[in-house]
C-alpha cells in the first residue's frame, strides 16, 4: 500500500500510470470500412471489433492527438496517440470516419456579419464552401488561446477559424465586432 | 409494401417531409420513377455527397428511396435503391452534421448527409422510414399513433427566417428602436398625471432659461446706453424673479422625476422577476444565474437612470434648441443661419461617433459580464478553490478578464476624449464667425449692441444642448440595449406551454403512465425513446440505470419541466398536457439528492409548499420525516435561520427537512431522486424509515444507485441508452439474468467491503 503510493508520487511512477492507459501502438493497427460503411479497427494479434467510431479525446483545443475507438456501447476498445504512425490504408480509413465523425467547416473568410444586439447573421466562405448561417447568442462564438475561434449556430453546426490573425483584413474587422 | 402500411405512413406524412423541389428535380425523378409509383417524401439536405455544402435532394416513393445530386446546375440521380432491398434504415449522429443510411442484405447506403440545420426534418423522415424498412427490429407495428406532434418551439422569427436570439422570441432585426422607445414610455402611462405635469414644468424651466439673455437685450439698448436709471431696478427685480422661479420649479420637477424613474423601475423589476418565476426549467439551465441576475438588477438600474435623468435631458435639450432658433431667426435672420452653420458637421461626427461608441460600449458590457462570470463562479465553488490550492489561479483568470475590460473601458475612454475637445473646436469656430460678423454688423450700426450679446449668450446656450444631445444619442443607445435585454426576458414565453383549456382533477387517484414516450433535449439526439410502462395508484417504481440513462430525465417529465417529443404521458387516464400546471406540479412532490433549502426559518422551509400551514402540522410532517428531534435540539428550534443552502445542518438533516416538506405538501405522486445516496448508513437508515412514511398511499418513483432500497418496488424499470432493458419486480429481474441481477451481485459484492 505504503509502496504504491510512493510511486504514485514519483514521475517514474506516472509513466507507469500511463502504460495501463492500455494505449496501443498505431503502428501495429489495423483501420477499415467494410460494405455495411462500419469501421473496423484490430491491434496486431488481437481481437478485431466492428461498427466502431472514432472519436478525439481533445476536439477543441487539439492539445493531444488521441483517438479512441468507442464501440455501441460507447465503450473504449482502443485508443492510439499517434495516427501519424497508421498505415497509409488505415490513415486514409480514419481520416474519412473522422471528417464524417467531426463536420466543422473552417471558416476562410467573413463576407458579412449583420449583428442586432447578439443574435447575429453571418455570411461566411467556408472550405467546404459558401454558408449562411444564424448565431443566436454571443457566447456561441469562442475565441480559444487568443486567435482560434469556435463558433456554433442557432441549430447545433459548428465553425472554426483557426487563425483570425490569417484572415483578411476585412473579414477581420468584422470579426472583431463578435469578439 | 403493403397497401395498409402506405396508408398508416401517409397519414403521418407532413409538410416537413414532402418539401417542394425544384424543376430540374422533378424532370430528372420523371425520368427515374417508374408510372403509378407514389411519391412519400421529398426533403432538401445541403451537404452533398463529397462532404462539401450543396443542394441533394432526398426522394422516398412506395418502391424506391433515392437520392438526386446537383453539379453545377445539372441534376444527377446519384442514389437508387429499391425499397424491398432495404432491411433497416439507421440515423447516425454526427458533430455538427448527421447521415441517413440505408441498409441491405449485402451493404449500407448513405442516402444522405445532413447539416444540424435539417436535422429535425430527417430526424422526422427517418422515423416515418423505420416503418417503411422490411424489418425495422421487429417493432414496425409496436408504436402506434396517438402521440401528438410536438409543439416545436419558434426558434425562427416568422417575418426574416432569422435564428432568434437564445430562449428569446424577439427578433432583434425586425425590432424597430422607435417602437422600443415607445414600449419603454408606455411605462410611464400608470403615472399620467405626474409624467404631464413634469413635462409642463421642464418646458416651463427651458423657457425661463432664455429669458435672462432676452432681458439682457433690454437691459444693454434699453437701459444702460439711454441711460434710463428708472428701469434699472425693475430689470434687475425681473432678472432676480426669474432665477428664483427657475430654481424653485428646478427642485419640484426634479423630485418628481426621480420619482417617476425609481416607480417605472419597480414596476418593471416585479414584473421581470414574476415572469422569470413563470419560465421553464429549460431556460434557467441554459443560461448562467450570472447573466439572468444581471438582466433582473443592471439592465433594469440603468433603464431608472435613464427614465429619471435622461427622458428629461432629452426634452429639455431639445425644447430649448427649438426656442433659441426661433429667437435667433427672429432677431437677425442672417447671424442666425451662420450660427446654425456648424450644426451638420457636429449632426454628423456624433452620429459617426455614436455608432463607434455603441460597439465599443457593447464590448465593455461583454468583458463586464464575464468577469462577473468568473465571480459568480470562482465564490460559490471556493472550498474547491482552497482545498485544491488554487487561490492564484483564480486571482490570474479574474486578472486576466479584469485586464481585458480595461481594454475596452481605456478604449472607450479615448474614444470620449478625442471627441468632445474636437466636438468644442467645431463650436468654438463657429462662435469666431458670429462675433466677427456680428461686430461688423453692430459698427456698422445694422445692429444695436444688445442683440449682439443676446446672440453671444443664446449661442452657446444652443451648442451646449446640441452638444448634449450628441451625448444623449449613446445613452439612448445603452438604455435602448438594456431595454431590449429586459424585454428579451418578458417576451420569452415559456416552452411548456398552457392550454386555455387546461383542467383540473377533482380526486386524483395516482394512475401514471407512460405511452410510447420520446423525449430529446437537441432535436434529432433522443434521450429517451419508447417508453412505455404503467404504475397503478399507490405502487412504487424504481428507475435504476447507469447514469446518463435518462433516469432523472423521465422524472422531470413527469413533472412537465419538459414536454414529450413524441407519445403521451397520463394521469388518471388525462394527458397531462391537458391538466393545468401548476394543479399538476401539486400532485407531484420531490425530494432530491441535494435539497435545495431557502434562506428562512426551519419551519419556513418545512412549510415551502403549503404556505400557512399550523405549526401542529409541520411538527407532525417533521416527526414523521424523522426530523423533530434534531430541530428541537437545534438552539432555537424550528425558528433556527437556515442558509443558502442550509448550510447549518449536516447532509442527512437537511434530507429529512426536505422530506418533511414533501411530507406536509401531501402530493398523490412522489419522486425520490436518489434521496440517500449522499448520507452515511445510520442516516440512511433513519431517512429510510421517513421515507416509508412518506411512500405509503402514493404513487412512488424512486431513482436509486442502491439497489437494495427498491427491494420493496412493485415495479423495477431498468434504463439504459434511453431504453428500458427489462421491467419486472426485483425478484423477476434477480432471476431474469440481466442487467439488473448483474448490478444487484456487484453491489452485494461492494457491500461486503463496506461493511469494514
């Protein structure tokens, strides 16, 4: 007991914390659509689970780039650190469930933004094209770490800018309004 | 496909899944429809098939779904799937978008990608498409009609199609600032009377304001270059007179004025707070009791001074700046047109400069807001903040967010500055033209000297109302934004709605059922799907389920905090959508995990829902809540001041209070929200024993994580993702093998520990 604890405190001790994460090599797994659109994902030698989806444990601030793997249950049957180190297949795989799994179009530039008191009209040019769309409430428009945004509509979609420092000047004025 | 289960699907067809498509639509469908095919839905989705924003259209016939893409302008059957194909169709929800996919013997189909802002079309088709798919789980028939449509909340102004601001009705861009206006003087209308005669007295002070210079005239070419000693006295006494009137009317309206503001202000507060009472549960948990507070006190302190100071400013500004030009204009028509000359350019800089200040007003109230935010935060939770030791963390955020409303305040402030001293250049030119060409006028002798210094004097009389009146422009600006949150407040009508016709129960016997009941918080995600269960007068329910079930959920629709989506919800046979409120939320009484006691007395609280109940009774409901004995002993009985919270009384004591007051408010149904789970085992045992008390003759839902306080349950309902996985008493379950046992032989096994 005495013992554990000690080691709890220590930094080695963390380490081993963090290999019960059951975190698993990407390197040795396996991602897969199959004719039903269900992933499916396997670790080397192990069990192959089917019908799972991905999901960021960090969507928003992006500070690490775990994926965990949540069943119909949601429950977790895999989580990888790194995708980078997927096989190209497998990253291709992941990447389509994952553009599926998180549809936050970036918002490239602002064309307007017709403001009343909060509730707001904008029009936007996004990289999955052109949209309009309502904000409801300024507190629906985020600024994260002082210059990326992160915006949600009256129904529930969700937009980033990643850099307003990388907008034009235009759409940074108006921008400004929001913020 | 059956003719009758067409039929049974056309009757729920709706206008939200048969949408009118375009033209270019329809000729490409005729060409792919077979004839005597019948067309059941047509809906417009607007991600297109490459996960990019574009028009596809979704079409679903008696024999076929099908899905028509458009690329650049051409239209192409990008989906075609004969219905007998079909097994199942499923919904998947995604972040910010969802998928329609169809799924045969062999594959899944996406039929369609939607955005959130479809989501609740699809989430209708989709459910209208279950019963179309060959065997949508075996249950195509289980649900049947009889759920009324759900009363979807407007969220979309009728007149723009714009999303309304959050829980608010009013639609900002249609608002018209006059009608506003308007609205907020209609507030003055219950003190007629005192708002005329104000308005009286403030034009009778404006006048007499411009009399002096008047008099001056008369006094500089009517006395003093004559010479006529005689009139000296006169003039003077008159000059004299008007002062003291000016001031003695000054002292009377002001009064009365301030009255009229702190009256409107009261008015409005007790009826914002009185609405506030009214609101739905779903919009205090949307909105942070930071900002609600805000609107309640801020907004409303703001709109007094502007009622009281800045109603009059205006009038009076404004009545004397028509005066003085009718003085100007009668006196020298010429020196006055140059007089007005600079008033454009100050009309225009302080029109620019209002609008420039309005946004940066707006961003000082945003950062003020949040800092308060971090207050209303960081000061209820500061045992956490201590015992984590994280005092310089929240210094740092205050900090922080203190440092950005500086900003904007030091923003503002330069703004102000720059402005005024330019705002008296521009005047102070203009008064350089008048002298010049006013001293000319006078050497030249077309003048007498007199009107000169009447001009001099009722020149900068008029810049300073006009000027005033540029001021004026930004605290309309800020009463008017301040005006319109308060009426956000009042115009948001409560999403449980009330029928006129709504009815009361003469006796209640406590029959509760559920039919095939829907419930989602975000349209398409449901929380709850088909439930359907009965629980007869008197029995007890018990709701167990991991957490996120939705266990605490159904409790609340009972209650009607919520309105179902879909099915209906009975007692004694009424929907209770029909049942008036507030008779409803009698029948109901609630003891919740953490109870909630109010700053007031111990018999106060105990008393919380029958007001005017004899201190006989309440000793009775705390007796029988195990409570009695703790409140005698407490030093000054059941007249001992409880806290915010109740701070003073230990968990368990606090639990029995809240049971005595569910106790003495008699309802016919009961529900326990984990009423134990946060006391220790002694404590559970005496609040146990109340609780047995309180159940008796009602009909009881208690949601428990300690399986072995349902072991007397009637009826153990089993949650789980929103479904019920198993119903029966505890014994059948126990025997059943299910979830259920599996819970009840991990917590014996947790038991066993404790018992150390």
């Amino acid at each position: 007991m005495t013992e554990e604890r000690s080691e709890r405190g220590s930094g080695d001790g963390w380490e081993a914390e963090l290999a019960r994460l059951r975190l698993t090599d990407a390197s040795t797994v396996r991602i897969w659509h199959d004719a039903f659109r269900r992933l499916h994902v396997q670790a080397e030698g192990q069990e192959e689970h089917v019908d799972v989806r991905p999901a960021r444990a960090f969507p928003v601030t992006g500070a690490a780039d775990y994926i965990s793997f949540l069943d119909g249950d949601d429950r977790e049957v895999l989580l990888i650190q790194n995708p980078g180190a997927l096989d190209a297949d497998s990253l291709a795989a992941l990447r389509q469930a994952l553009g599926r799994a998180y549809f936050v179009p970036k918002i490239v530039q602002i064309l307007e933004i017709e403001d009343a008191h909060g509730a707001a009209r904008w029009e936007v040019e996004t990289d999955r094209g052109y949209r309009v769309f309502d904000v409801r409430d300024r507190e629906d428009v985020r600024v994260i770490g002082g210059s990326r945004v992160l915006l949600q509509d009256a129904d529930g979609n969700r937009f980033e800018i990643e850099d307003l420092f990388d907008l034009d000047d235009r759409s940074r004025r108006l921008l400004d309004k929001e913020i | 496909m059956e003719t009758s289960r067409i039929q049974e699907i056309e009757r729920l067809l709706d206008g939200d899944v048969q949408e009118e498509v375009p033209e270019e639509v329809e000729r490409e469908l005729a060409g792919a429809l077979d004839s005597g095919e019948r067309r059941l839905m047509s809906l417009y989705t607007d991600i297109t098939a490459d996960g990019e924003y574009g028009d596809r259209w979704f079409i679903a016939t008696d024999r076929r779904l099908a899905a028509l893409g458009s690329d650049n302008g051409t239209v192409r059957l990008e989906v075609n799937l004969p219905l007998d194909q079909v097994r199942r169709v499923r919904l998947r929800d995604f972040i910010g978008s969802g998928a329609l996919e169809a799924i045969t013997e062999s594959e899944a189909v996406e039929l369609i990608r939607f955005s959130r802002t479809i989501a609740p079309q699809v989430s209708r088709a989709y459910h209208i498409l279950r019963r179309l798919a060959v065997d949508e789980e075996g249950d195509s028939d289980k649900r049947k009609p009889g759920g009324r449509p759900h009363a979807a909340r407007a969220l979309r102004c009728e007149r723009c199609g714009r999303a309304l601001a959050q829980w608010s009705e009013v639609c900002p861009f249609c608002m018209e600032r006059g009608k506003l206006l308007l609205r907020l003087v209609n507030y003055l209308a219950p003190y007629k009377t005192v708002a005329i005669i104000g308005f009286l007295l403030t034009a009778t002070f404006s006048l007499l304001q411009l009399l002096p210079a008047y008099i001056t005239r008369i006094l500089i070419d009517d006395v003093i270059a004559p010479g006529a000693f005689s009139r000296l006295v006169p003039i003077l006494g008159a000059l004299a007179a008007i002062h003291l009137t000016r001031a003695l009317i000054g002292v009377v309206r002001g009064y009365m004025m301030e009255w009229l503001g702190a009256r409107v202000v009261f008015d409005m507060r007790v009826q914002v707070y009185d609405h506030l009472q009214m609101l739905s549960l779903g919009f205090f948990s949307r909105k942070q009791t930071g900002q609600i507070m805000s609107r309640v006190t801020n907004d409303i302190m703001r709109l007094q001074f502007f009622i009281a100071d800045g109603l009059q400013q205006i009038l009076i500004n404004a009545l004397t700046v028509v005066i003085i030009c009718f003085m100007l204009f009668h006196a020298h028509a010429k020196l006055a047109a140059l007089t007005l000359l600079p008033i454009p350019l100050i009309g225009l800089s302080t029109y620019v400069f209002g609008r420039l200040i309005h946004t940066v007003y707006h961003k000082v109230w945003r950062r003020w807001a949040s800092l308060s935010a971090v207050v209303a935060d960081a000061i209820p939770g500061i045992r956490v903040v201590k015992s984590f030791a994280q005092e310089e963390r929240e210094s740092h955020r205050m900090r922080e967010r203190s440092e950005s409303l500086l900003d904007q305040e030091l923003r503002a402030a330069r703004l102000w500055t720059f402005f005024f001293p330019t705002f008296g250049l521009m005047t102070a030119a203009g008064s350089l033209v008048v002298f010049g060409y006013g001293s000319l006028q006078v050497m030249q002798g077309y003048m007498t000297l007199g009107v000169l210094v009447m001009f001099i004097q009722l020149m900068w009389q008029f810049y300073y109302p006009v000027q005033m009146l540029g001021e004026m422009n930004h605290r309309v600006q800020h009463a008017l934004t301040s005006a319109e949150r308060v009426f956000e407040v009042l115009d948001t009508t409560p999403e449980v709605p009330e029928d006129p016709g709504s009815i009361k129960l003469d006796t209640v016997e406590g029959r509760v059922e559920f039919r095939d009941v829907d419930f989602s918080y975000e349209p398409g995600k449901l929380v709850l799907s088909d439930i359907s269960f009965r629980a007869d007068p008197g029995q007890m329910v018990g709701l167990v389920g991991p957490s996120g079930a939705g266990k605490s959920t159904l409790v609340q629709l009972l209650s009607r905090f919520y309105d179902v989506e879909d099915g209906q919800i009975l007692l004694d046979g009424h929907d209770i959508r029909d049942l008036s409120l507030r008779f409803l939320r009698q029948q109901v009484g609630v003891v919740l995990q953490e109870p909630f006691l109010f700053h007031g007395t111990v018999a106060d609280n105990i008393a919380y829902g029958a007001p005017g109940a004899t201190p006989d009774a309440i000793i009775a409901a705390a007796k029988a809540a195990n409570a009695h004995d703790f409140i005698v002993d407490l030093p000054h009985g059941y007249d001992t001041l409880v806290g915010e919270r109740g701070q003073l009384l230990s968990g368990g004591e606090r639990q029995r209070v809240s049971i005595a007051r569910a106790i003495l408010k008699n309802p016919r149904i009961l529900i326990l929200d984990e009423a134990t789970s946060s006391v220790d085992t002694e404590t559970e045992m005496l609040i146990q024993e109340a609780l047995d008390r309180l159940v008796s003759n009602r009909t009881t839902f208690a949601i428990a994580h300690r399986l072995s306080t349902l072991r007397k349950s009637d009826k153990i309902i089993v949650l789980e993702h929103g479904r019920i996985a198993e119903m029966g008493t505890h014994d059948d379950l126990l025997d059943g093998g299910g979830l259920y046992s599996r819970l009840c032989k991990l917590q014996a096994e947790l038991s066993k520990v404790r018992a150390w």
